[in-house]
C-alpha cells in the first residue's frame, strides 16, 4: 500500500500503469473510436465489445461512414451489444458531427455534450481520454470509489451528491494526464473496488480511505430505492400524408433531443381521447381531427410504464409540427417507431 504523501492521482496512476488491462480501445486516441467504445461499453461487459467494436470500427472508420449507415447495416454491425436504441443514437450523434462539424468530431467540451446522444460521462470521457481536457466522466464504477473512499453516507443517486462526486473527482484529477486518470478510476472500480468483494488490500489509495478505516466498505455506496412504476396512458396522433408523417422534432430543453416523435401530450403525460385535439393546438398551434385509435404499444421509461395509445387523424392546420419522410434518415423516437410497426403496412399505408 503507497501511502498518503502523493497524491491521490499519482497513486492511482502508478497503479494503472502497471495494472491496466490491454483493451482495444485503449490503443486508440481517435475520438470517434473512444467515443464508439464508451457508447458500447455502457450496460455491456468488457468481453462482450471487444470482438464487435473491431468489427464496427473497421466497417464504420469514421462518423461520415456511420451516418450514412443504413438500418440493417446499423443492426448487423451492432449485433451481439443488444440495447439497439444505443446504435441509433449514435448514429444521430454521427449525423450531428457531419452536419454540424464537418465530419470532425469536435474536441471543444462544450460542443462535445451539445451532441446528441452524448451525456455528461460520454462528454468527460471523449473530451479527457481523446483531447486531453481535465473534464471527469462519472460511471458507476467511479461513483462507487469515489462514495466509498469518502465515506459518503448519503443515497449516491441524488442530486447534492452527484455534485459532491464530480467536484470530488475533479479535485482528484491529474492535470497532466487526464484521460489516462479517469480509465485509472473507471479500472480500480472494476478490478478492485468492486461492488461485492473489493480487495482493499490491493488498493493503492486504501491509505486514506474513510470506508476502510471505519468499517463501511460493505455499507457502501449507499442507494435510494427505485421509485414503484407509474403507469402512464399517453396518446398520440398518426397523420400521414403525401410527404410523410406529421411529427414534431424535440428541442434542446427535451429529453431525446433532435429526434421527432408523433404529436401528442409527450409520452410521459397521461391524456383522455377527448383532450388530445385540445393538447396538440395548445402545444403545436396545429388543428387536428382526431379519430379511432390504430394501435396501442407498450414502452419504458425510467420509473414509468407508458402504454401509448395511436390515434388516426386528419390536419386542418399543421401549426409548428412538420411533415417527415418514414425514412431510416429521419431520427424518429422508439415509441414512435414501435406505433409504426403496428399500425403502418410495408409500403407505409395506415393499416386502420
Ligand atoms: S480501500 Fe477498499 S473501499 Fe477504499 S477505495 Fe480502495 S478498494 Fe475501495
């Protein structure tokens, strides 16, 4: 065990240099192939990417490759990862960086977490590992080491503590090498401060860790359990018309931002059959006639449990929503696109 007279970096980064694991993406500083791994790498183990992120990377070298992916290329290369919705943010990340960057992946933070489908441990992991920016990237696995090397007795998934952990991990930081410090984090969480059986004895900063010294390390982190589902009947409208479907593109302030979705009250707002013409003139300044429902899918998100319920129409005036193609081009929400593979026939025609 090193002790307290470095830095908590510098303990950490000897440790790492001697112990890291030698993983594909850690060859690389090509942001776009970082940014592939950490995109695969969540809610999928280590051994399961490896073999498909050589694949992608060799089918798909950079973000202009990608964006002009097809769905069943974007499947296949994805096979094997499951969560496929992940690809499909990607690729509208891809398609960002194209139309926006000119197939450059930026390296400014800021523009970085403007991307979608970049959040703030993607943006911090990109920005330290490909350009060297002293940004942290929060996982599970530095948020565990992190409430445990502080003795952090309060619920870690909470607002205040998020907080405390990022301020934390960036006074850890190394200046000089911070890509290489957050993989060091990310690494001691997985191979030592492990959720279950952690080998403190192995640890290069046990020195000065509250959860060891006082006997907490099984206690910790502490987490508030998951809210009980709520189940939620939201409606939506489907349009279709010459020039596609009528939809709605989410803004910045929205959650999934840059996709469409069908209008509706949002999914996660419950709305009576009757309100849903009144909803979509307050929301979009659009007259829609409402009609019979076509078909009701089921969907997830977080705590609640949406059954979303798609109604026929016709448009008397489209207000601020727009016409989209059903292409593969068009970034249409999973919702969206579950009520289309119900209620849509192969050539796009409603099947009411
Ligand atoms: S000493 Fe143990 S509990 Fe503390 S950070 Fe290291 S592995 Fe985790």
């Amino acid at each position: 065990m090193t002790d307290t007279r470095q830095t908590f970096a510098a303990r950490l980064l000897h440790w790492f240099d001697q112990a890291r694991r030698d993983l594909p993406w850690r060859r690389r500083r090509d942001p776009w192939a970082i940014w592939v791994s950490e995109i695969m790498l969540q809610q999928t183990r280590v051994e399961a990417v490896r073999e498909p992120y050589e694949r992608f990377l060799q089918r798909f070298p950079t973000p202009a490759s990608f964006a002009a992916a097809s769905d069943d290329e974007l499947l296949t290369a994805w096979r094997g990862l499951g969560y496929y919705r992940r690809a499909r943010l990607l690729r509208v990340g891809a398609r960002a960086v194209v139309d926006q960057h000119g197939g450059v992946v930026p390296g400014d933070p800021d523009q970085l977490g403007e991307l979608p489908g970049i959040g703030d441990y993607t943006r911090g992991a990109v920005a330290s590992i490909a350009f060297g920016h002293a940004e942290v990237a929060v996982d599970g696995n530095v948020e565990r080491v992190t409430a445990r090397h502080r003795g952090l007795r309060e619920a870690t998934n909470t607002a205040p503590v998020r907080r405390t952990i990022r301020q934390t991990v960036g006074d850890w930081m190394s200046r000089a090498r911070p890509g290489d410090f957050n993989q060091a984090m990310m690494e001691l969480g997985a191979m030592v401060c492990t959720p279950t059986s952690p080998t403190c004895e192995r640890c290069p900063v046990a020195a000065d860790c509250i959860a060891r010294a006082e006997g907490l390390v099984a206690q910790l982190p502490v987490r508030k359990p998951p809210r009980a589902a709520v189940e939620v009947a939201a409606r939506v409208v489907l349009v279709a018309g010459p020039d596609g479907v009528l939809g709605h593109r989410l803004g910045s302030e929205e959650a999934n931002a840059g996709q469409v979705e069908l209008p509706g009250g949002g999914v996660l707002q419950s709305i009576d059959p009757d309100d849903l013409a009144k909803v979509l003139q307050q929301r979009f300044a659009a007259r829609l006639r409402i009609g019979a429902e076509l078909a009701s899918v089921r969907h997830a998100i977080t705590h609640h449990r949406i059954t979303l319920h798609a109604h026929a129409g016709s448009v008397q005036a489209v207000g601020q929503l727009q016409w989209f193609p059903l292409h593969t081009s068009v970034p249409w929400t999973t919702p969206s696109r579950k009520v289309f593979r119900k209620a849509l026939g192969a050539d796009g025609s409603l099947q009411a």
